[in-house]
C-alpha cells in the first residue's frame, strides 16, 4: 500500500459512502432472510442425532471421544457427535453466541458458575423431573455436584466434574527449611508461620501464592476461608451480603498478615506463573485442585493434605462444572439426556477418571473395584477425594453471582497489594455487593 | 461487480453495528428477549463512576500511546533508511513485532517485567536503579501496558514511514546540501515536512487504536490489579460478557464509535488544513 492511500481512503466523499451503505444494508437484509429458517431437528425414522459441545483438550478430549464412540456403538439410533467449543472457559460466551445464532448445541460443558445466568435461557431443559427416575441415582452424586446443578430449586444440569482445593506442598523445601510437613489439622496460625519461615527475600523463595488477579480464583480462596471462620458470603435468601462480618474480617486479616506483613505469599497476577514457580522450588505451598497435579514436574516430591483450618473447621471449596441439556425436540433431549446420565454413570465416569486423573462425581464411584486403579494412578488424588466431604458450602446460584464475584475480587486483591485495610475493603465490597444485589 | 464486497461488508460490518445501536436501547441480557429502555442505558452510563474511570484511563493511554509511537517510529525509520551491510534483517527485527502474535507478546512480556523474577527488574537492581511492580501494581500496570504496544506498534509506523521516506526525491535533499544545510538538518525541515500527509495517517490510525485498546489488556492484567487498566472496551467487554448488561455495553459502544469518529474528523481536519497552508507537494 502506498503511504498516500491512507488519509485519501479515510477522506473518500461521505455521500458516496452513505449511499454503499445503504444498499449494503437492503441486501444484506435479503441474504439473511434468505438465509434464516435453519433449525436443530435432527431426528428422522426412528433416529435421533445430537451435538454435545465441551472445551476438552489432550487426554480428557480423547477419552471423552472414547466414550462417544462406545456410546454411538451401542446405540446406533442416538448418534452422538462432539464439538469443541474452542475452551472452556469461553464456554458460556460461545453457547451465548449459539443462542443469538439460533444454533445451539444439545449438551453443552458449561462452568457451575454460568448455571444461574444460562437457567433464565428459555430453551434450557428442566431435569427437576428427569433426575427423580431411580435409575439416574440422582443422590448418588456428591452433594457440591448436585448443588451446583440447582438454580431456585431447579435442577439445570448433571455434574460433569468436581473438585476441590487442597493444600500441596512441597517436600523437600520443607526439609531444606528445617519445618515440619503440614498435617491435617493445622491451623491458620501454623500456616502462617510455616510459610514465614519457608519465605527468604534474598532468593525471592516464597511459602505460599495467592492468585490475585481479582477473578474467581483469587475469590473462592477467599470463601474456603470465610466458611472456614463461620461466616457466609450472602444472606440466607441471597438478596444482601453477610461476608462484612466478624468471619469476613478474620479471613482478610489473615491474607493481610500473611501478604502484607509477612511478605510470604506470592502475589500471581493470573497468569499462572504459580506452578512454574512451585516447580523450580520458589514456592512452597499452593491451596489448588487435582487439575494442576499433571503440570507438577515429575522431580517435584510434593505432598497434599487438607486446608489449614480456623478452630478446627477444616472446609474447602468446590467448583463443580455441568453438562446443560438445551431443547431442539423431545427426542434430541431425550437422548441427550440418556447420554450425559450414561457418561457420568459411576461404572462410566471411573474409566474417564482413570485416563483424566478427574475426580469421581459419585459416592459409589469409589466402591467399585476400579476405584484402586485409579488411585494406584494418581496417588495424590486419595487426599482430594477424601476432601470432598469437607465441602460443606456452594457459592449463591444466582444471575448476579459475576458481579458479587467481581466485587469480592477486588477486595482480596486491595487488601493483598496493601492499598486498603481489611475493615475499608468489606465495607467498600459490602456496598458494591448491595447494589449488584439490587441492580438486577 | 461490487455487489459480493457489499454484500460482505454489510452483513460482517454493517449489521452488527446497527444492531448494536438497537440493542443501545434496551435492557438484554443475551438470554432472554429484550426490553426497551429508551435512553436508560445512556443515563446510567453518565452516572457511572467505573465508566468514567475508564474513560480517564483510555485518555491517559492514548496522550502517551499515540505521541511516543509516532516519535520513535520516524526515528527508527530514519534510522533503517540507509543503506548498509545487513539493513534488510535491522528491518525485519523493527518490523517482527508487528507480527507476533498479541498473546506471545502479552507472555513474553509479563515474563520480562516480572516483579520478583523478570529480567528487567533484576537489571535495574543490579545497576542500583529503583525496581517496579509494572503489571502487578496499581500505579504502574497502565505504564507497562503503554510499553509494550508501543514495542509493538513502532514497526508498523517505521515500515509506513520507510516506504513514505524511499518516495521523496534525492534531489529535494541535494539541493538543500548545495545550498549549506546539514544532514540533520535536511531530515527535520525538508523530509519531516514531506511526510506529513503520512503523520497525518499514522496520527488518525494510531488514535483509533489506542481508543480501542482491549487485546493487550485482555492478555496481560485483565483490567486489574484493582481496576488500574479497565479501560473503555474492557469495560465494555465485561458489561457484555462478563456481567451480560449487553444493552449497556451497546450502549457504550456506541459512544465509543461516536468519540472516534469525532475525533478522526478533526484530526483530518487539523491535518489537512496544516498541509494545506504548509504547502505540502
């Protein structure tokens, strides 16, 4: 392009463009007319074909287009077909666009956290009915899963993974340091001072690291602790905040001695420099999920016990993820629903959770003799099962839920970065909670 | 045989930006029908402290953006535009930015200005110089994000410079030789002056970009620590996608597309009537 074109492109006359517009418009106005009508009815004779949308990459994409395909082989009349959503944390995004388009797909891998937004959508598919069949074992399912699955006492989807936030620590910097390893009952107090005496400024080598980017992973840390020291996020009806309390302070105190005072945590600013750090032994503890123990580099000897608690409240958190079914025709979501039921069957899913390394999502999960193989597999994961009992509390279902978050976010990370004193961040954070609250 | 490209431009442009002003006027939240909301949105976006923050921040980042830009793309320019052994790969290593890819700079980049362990830092400290928080802190995380789009920009106005800088006739600059002016001085009153119909382009193209500084932010701080590089279309994107107040994120754009067409307007303007008066050739 020659330098000159530019600015005379830009100066090109305002009439002669108006007028490319306008026919622009009329005609694209055609195409889409001509263009619309297309529909999701897959189904014809007897057969039925759905699509099921999910953002898995590597091992859990293959196993998971195992499971399509036994599926598909024993049931040639309901052919499933799998879609890469491009991630998922861009899930509810692209099944948005989806919606607009009028192309969505039947089943769709969506985070917990998107439940209550895509619940108010009017083509999702109720299961409150469908769950109560004896066959589905609906209870079998630990209860973060189900709970996360329930919007204003609507069941919206069936859990497609759980898990939950443990302690993993490094072993060897413990023993360099000369501090004894974490043990299950340890508390607050023992796990601030550990990671004080693992931190060392002149090696920039930390105790602990906190992702304070503000997003969701710096605020469910943040709940594990509140619920830890008695307090609740909202109210029990959702409609004001409750975290301004003698519960909330005690939480954000703790990450201020430890962040502020202290200096012992490193401050991730969300780009998961954490695990690369953890890896070349600059930091000694993370609070993550089993999702992260595949990135731990094999020469790491690391071990995993439960949160440190607050008086011997030892809760964690849990993010479940869901498969949401969404209606093209009774047959399409009936069979869609035979499938995800059939994917997260207990004797299903362990064969999943054996090539992933994912959690099992149902309590007889663990009885099958299967069971042993995986934690043959992934040793480490025995502390993460056994932590999911110690899941008491799920985040507010509610539409608002990503603006609540955003203020609490910002809150942790205020306080973390030293810009504001625990009591001004709650105060501030409660006030932007009410109104995200009442702004609905 | 224009009718496919129109076609194109109107439905990938032209559409989504009409059905952008609809969605301006109603309260939706890409879930459920929409309702009309008249001039509601526009309201509440007068009276939207966060909104005017980001407007703030936007301008802050365009008035060092844009200048800094332009200032070392000409000189890096200048200096490519000779010739000597090896010129073409100094070309190519102004220009390779220009082409990485906004997540591999974003990457790169908060590897490098890392607090504890980037190597800037660790350079600045050896030389006995003052370290920087830079993404992670809130006084300097807007800066770092003007370095590094500048790092990433400065190839783009050299190479425009460059090919505006090889047109102008050697003559022009022999004469003014002959007649007793410096090199130097040749280049800021002779070939400065000449290219001003491409500062102009530069000028309009860089400011619509800085005003709609999103990618780099996305990749890197996502708006925060605490808010410092929520910048208008971040904003906008976390109206729409994050919180899903879609009308009020249209409605944000649609000001934004006003802002900039104002300001493109007279900015050509400006430029046009300078050249004219200048004498340009």
């Amino acid at each position: 392009m020659s330098p000159h074109a530019g600015p005379g492109r830009l100066c090109a006359s305002p009439w002669r463009r108006a007028a490319t517009l306008a026919v622009a418009g009329v005609l694209a106005a055609g195409v889409l007319a001509a263009c619309g009508g297309g529909g999701g009815n897959n189904s014809s004779g007897g057969s039925t074909s759905i699509v099921v949308s999910h953002g898995y990459t590597d091992v859990e994409a293959k196993a998971l287009q195992d499971a399509a395909n036994t599926w598909n082989q024993q049931n040639p009349d309901k052919k499933v077909t799998l879609q890469f959503n491009g991630g998922n944390d861009s899930a509810l995004q692209k099944t948005l666009a989806g919606f607009t388009a009028g192309n969505f797909p039947d089943v769709a891998y969506e985070y917990g956290s998107s439940a209550a937004q895509l619940a108010r959508q009017p083509k999702l598919v109720d299961l409150t009915d469908k769950v109560k069949d004896p066959s589905v074992d609906w209870n079998d399912f630990f209860l973060s899963g189900r709970e996360a699955a329930m919007v204003d006492g609507k069941v919206v989807g069936v859990p497609a993974l759980i898990d939950n936030l443990s302690l993993v620590y490094n072993k060897k910097m413990f023993a360099d340091a000369g501090v004894a390893p974490p043990t299950p009952d340890w508390t607050w107090a023992d796990f601030r001072a550990a990671a004080k005496k693992l931190t060392d400024p002149s090696t920039r080598t930390y105790g602990w690291a906190y992702v304070n980017d503000g997003s969701e992973d710096t605020v469910w840390r943040y709940l594990a602790m509140l619920w830890q020291a008695g307090g609740e996020l909202l109210n029990a009806d959702n409609t004001a905040p409750a975290f301004d309390s003698a519960a909330g302070k005690a939480a954000l105190q703790q990450l201020y001695d430890m962040g502020v005072v202290d200096k012992s945590v490193y401050l991730d600013n969300g780009n998961g420099n954490y695990l690369n750090l953890f890896n070349s032994g600059k930091i000694a503890m993370l609070w993550t999920g089993p999702w992260d123990l595949s990135s731990i580099n094999s020469d790491i000897s690391y071990g995993v016990t439960y949160l440190p608690g607050y008086n011997g409240n030892h809760q964690t958190i849990s993010g479940p993820d869901l498969y949401m079914l969404f209606d093209h025709s009774t047959a399409q979501s009936n069979a869609a629903f035979d499938f995800v039921t059939w994917l997260t069957s207990a004797k299903e899913h362990i064969k999943f959770a054996i090539a992933t390394g994912d959690l099992p999502l149902r309590t007889s999960e663990t009885k099958l003799p299967e069971y042993q193989t995986f934690l043959k597999k992934f040793p480490a994961e025995k502390v993460f099962v056994a932590n999911l009992n110690n899941v008491k509390h799920v985040r507010p279902n509610i539409p608002q839920y990503a603006e609540v978050s955003s203020a609490i976010g910002t809150m942790v990370q205020s306080v973390l970065l030293g810009k504001s004193s625990p009591d001004d961040a709650l105060s501030q954070a409660s006030s932007q909670v009410t109104s995200a609250l009442a702004g609905s | 045989m224009v009718t496919p490209s129109v076609v194109l431009i109107g439905v990938f442009g032209l559409l989504p930006v009409a059905w952008a002003v609809w969605l301006s006027f109603q309260h939706n939240d890409l879930l459920t029908p929409g309702q009309w909301a008249g001039f509601d949105n526009y309201r509440q976006l007068v009276h939207d402290p966060v909104f005017r923050d980001s407007v703030r921040r936007t301008v802050v980042y365009t008035v060092l953006f844009v200048p800094i830009t332009l200032v070392l793309s000409l000189l890096a320019a200048a200096a490519l535009n000779r010739r000597v052994r090896g010129i073409s790969i100094y070309r190519l290593a102004v220009f390779v930015p220009v082409v990485t890819s906004t997540v591999a700079t974003g990457v790169i980049f908060t590897w490098l200005l890392d607090p504890d362990y980037g190597i800037v830092n660790s350079l600045l400290a050896k030389a006995g110089l003052p370290t920087f928080g830079f993404f992670s802190s809130p006084d300097s995380a807007l800066y770092s994000i003007v370095i590094m789009t500048v790092w990433g920009w400065v190839g783009f106005g050299a190479l425009i410079y460059l090919a505006a800088l090889q047109g102008i006739p050697q003559d022009l600059i022999e004469a003014a030789q002959m007649d007793g002016c410096s090199r130097r001085g040749a280049f800021w009153r002779i070939e400065v002056p000449l290219l001003r119909p491409v500062s102009a382009f530069l000028l309009v193209w860089l400011t619509i970009n800085a005003l709609q500084l999103f990618d780099e932010v996305y990749v890197t701080t996502k708006g925060g620590p605490l808010h410092a590089t929520t910048v208008v279309v971040y904003y906008l994107y976390q109206q729409a996608f994050q919180y899903f107040h879609a009308g009020y994120a249209a409605a944000i754009a649609v000001v934004l597309f006003v802002v900039i067409a104002v300001i493109t307007l007279v900015q050509l303007r400006l430029t046009r009537d300078a050249s004219e008066a200048g004498g340009a050739p």
